[in-house]
C-alpha cells in the first residue's frame, strides 16, 4: 500500500440538523421529534466549535502548503434543516468561509420538507448562501403520503415546488419514494411524470425499504415483492430516461450536467467532514483513511463542547477493508470508476481491484477496460451480491 497524498482527494462538508417536527415511520437516520422550540443560537454556537475542532485535529491540511484544503461542497442535511432560520443559515455559511478557502463555485444543498417552509424562506436561503434545494416530496399521491407519516399533503408539494423556481432557485432536486404498500404501476407512471414535468433538473427515486429500529420494522406494511419492484425500477428508469433525466447512481437522475456534486464526492470515496450531532466524517492523510463521529442525541453533543469534553469516536480504515469500502460506494456509479482514481483514493494497485473483481466480469455482471471499472446492465441489478463477494 503507497502514501496517500490527501491534498488529490476532494474535500466536502456535512452539517447535520436532527430535529424533525415528526419521525417518519421508515427513517432510521439520526432524527428526533421536536418538543418545544429549537435553541438556534446554542446548536449554532456548538456546530462552529465543532467545525474549529476538526480543522485542528484532523487531516483537513495540504502538505505542501500547510493551509487548509479547498472546501468543493457543503451539504445542509437532517432531519429538517429548514426548521432553522435562514439568518442561522447565513451566519453558519458565513463562518465556515471564514475558517476554510471554499471553492469558486461551491456547491450548497439545503434539504427541505415542503410542510416546513414559508414562502419568505426561499429566497433568504438563496441570499444566505444556498444555492441548491432538495425538496423531501416522497409522493404527490395524498393517500401515500398518510401511508409515510408525511406532515404535508401532495398540494403543499406542488406550492414549495413553484415557490423554490419563482424565489430563484434553478438547481433544485426532489426525493421521491417508490416501491409503496400497494403501488401500482400506473401510479408509478404518475408519480415519475409529473415529478418530470417540473422544471427542475435533479431526482431522486428511492426504494421504500424497512429497516431497523423504525416504526415500520415493529409494524411491517406489505410491500410489493421483489419482481415487482424490480418491474417498477425498470419502468422508472426508461420513463425519466424519455423525459431528459440520465441515471447516473443507483437511486439519482439527473440532466445533463447537473449531478449532485456533493455526492458524487461520496461516490467516488472523496473526503467529508461531519459536524452535528451524529455526523460522520472520512477523510484521508498520507498514512491512511480514518472515520469519526460525533456523539448522536442533541442534548449531549451540545454539552460535551460546552464542557470542553468533546471528542471524536475515531476508527482507522483497515488496508483489508478499503477495496470492499471503495467500491461500496463507487459501484453505485452508472459509468462506474477509473482505475487512477482507485490508486490514489486507496494506496492499492489497480490490479487489487481487477483481481478481485475477476469472478463477477466472467458472471457479465461487471465491465474491465484498461482504465474503467462498471456495473454492466445485469450487473446493475445485482450490486448487493457482487459487493458481498467483496467482503474482507
């Protein structure tokens, strides 16, 4: 395994928001139910500090200059970041910019619930710094939203939509969810055309999965089965395919030219910091790649900076784990990876990665040129088993 050089690896940021004005029954991220009203100044004052305390510790530094490395992203996520004021907002971009050199065109993704917003709010984000938006839709079917535990209603979606534009936003993305109790493909049909017809340029077609320690996995629904579910994502992708947008990761379709930076950033196993409560970081330094995290409940992240007692869980990347750790995350890729960008991203020689990929190639499931490595279209179908090949 080779020295990395940590100033060739993309930097971004994450900065997690987790309160929510209620828990979905399917999330399983780090997100709490507000009780009372959000303390912004105090989440604030603590998410500065922990900004300041990652840029001390950790290797967020160019070697051969010493300064910081260029932030290329940030990402606003949650629970509900638009729950905060876009004053909040403005003061935190601001802060960061003043500790970190961001990149010319810095990519910043607020996410946002269209039942917690305001008109007014739109454009404040825009002026605070913002200036990309990923709209939580789910579903423009009301009777599916209940079904989500949603606070808003298809209606709500379609105003928070057509205030974005006229507010100014023109990078804007929409999550929607499919794979629903009892959806049919007609419904499908409408949920991937009409979330097509609006003039936005990025969408995000997840499949409704139950997971642990969520409501829904103490009180399953009944899911379509795997072939039609396996139905719906063909169609999806063939539909959007029609209307402009090309799929370019398992779950994003985007026009050209306007993928998620941020997280083409995770995708091609790039560095991010995380701060907030339960955030995570990767990031790599000449000898090697760690992970942290901070603590997750609220309360006592904020606490443990106040007190002065913070700290970071911190694991290292095991040179056995980071060829299966790579390519969890790249495989994802419709074009897949470049086989430069698994040697200086990992340490590894690309024929590590060519050799154990060997069995899936001969399956057709992956493709092998000189410099590119991808999923072929069966292979596509089938990343969860050719990644449990990879396991160390």
């Amino acid at each position: 395994m080779e020295l990395l050089n940590p100033s060739a690896v993309p930097l971004s940021l994450y900065i997690h928001f987790p309160w929510c004005i209620r828990k979905c029954p399917y999330c399983d991220f780090n997100s709490h139910e507000l009780r009372g009203e959000i303390d912004e100044p105090r989440y604030l004052d603590t998410l500065k500090t922990d900004l300041l305390d990652d840029l001390s510790n950790h290797a967020v530094k160019n070697p051969d200059t010493g300064k910081n490395r260029k932030l290329e992203s940030i990402f606003l996520g949650g629970g509900t970041p638009s729950l905060f004021s876009a004053s909040a907002m403005s003061e935190l971009i601001a802060f960061i910019k003043d500790h970190i050199e961001a990149a010319p065109d810095l990519e910043v993704t607020l996410e946002a619930n269209p039942g917690a917003l305001e008109h007014s709010k739109f454009e404040s984000y825009l002026e605070a710094g913002v200036n990309r938006l990923s709209l939580g839709v789910q579903s423009f079917n009301d009777a599916s939203l209940k079904q989500l535990g949603r606070i808003h209603n298809a209606d709500n979606a379609r105003k928070a939509i057509g205030q974005a534009q006229s507010a100014g936003f023109m990078n804007m993305n929409m999550d929607i969810m499919y794979g629903l109790p009892g959806q049919t493909i007609e419904q499908l049909r409408n949920e991937t055309d009409e979330a097509a017809n609006f003039d936005t340029n990025h969408l995000s077609f997840y499949q409704l999965t139950v997971e642990p320690n969520t409501l829904f996995h103490k009180h399953p629904p009944k899911l379509p089965d795997d072939d039609k579910v396996m139905e719906m994502q063909e169609f999806l992708t063939s539909r959007l395919s029609k209307a402009g947008f090309e799929r370019y990761e398992v779950s994003a379709y985007s026009q050209p030219g306007h993928q998620c930076r941020h997280n083409l950033n995770y995708w091609n196993f790039g560095d991010y910091m995380g701060i907030g409560a339960g955030a995570h970081s990767k990031l790599t330094s000449e000898s090697g790649i760690t992970r942290n995290w901070k603590a997750k409940l609220p309360r006592a992240y904020m606490s443990e900076h106040e007190d002065g007692k913070h700290h970071s869980n911190i694991t290292y990347v095991t040179p056995q784990s980071l060829l299966f750790e790579f390519m969890l995350n790249a495989l994802r890729l419709k074009k897949g990876f470049h086989l430069d960008i698994f040697e200086s991203r990992t340490g590894l020689h690309r024929n590590v990665a060519i050799a154990a990929l060997k069995k899936t190639s001969d399956q057709s499931l992956i493709s092998i040129d000189e410099e590119t490595v991808s999923c072929t279209d069966r292979g596509y179908l089938f990343i969860d088993e050719i990644l449990q090949q990879l396991l160390p």
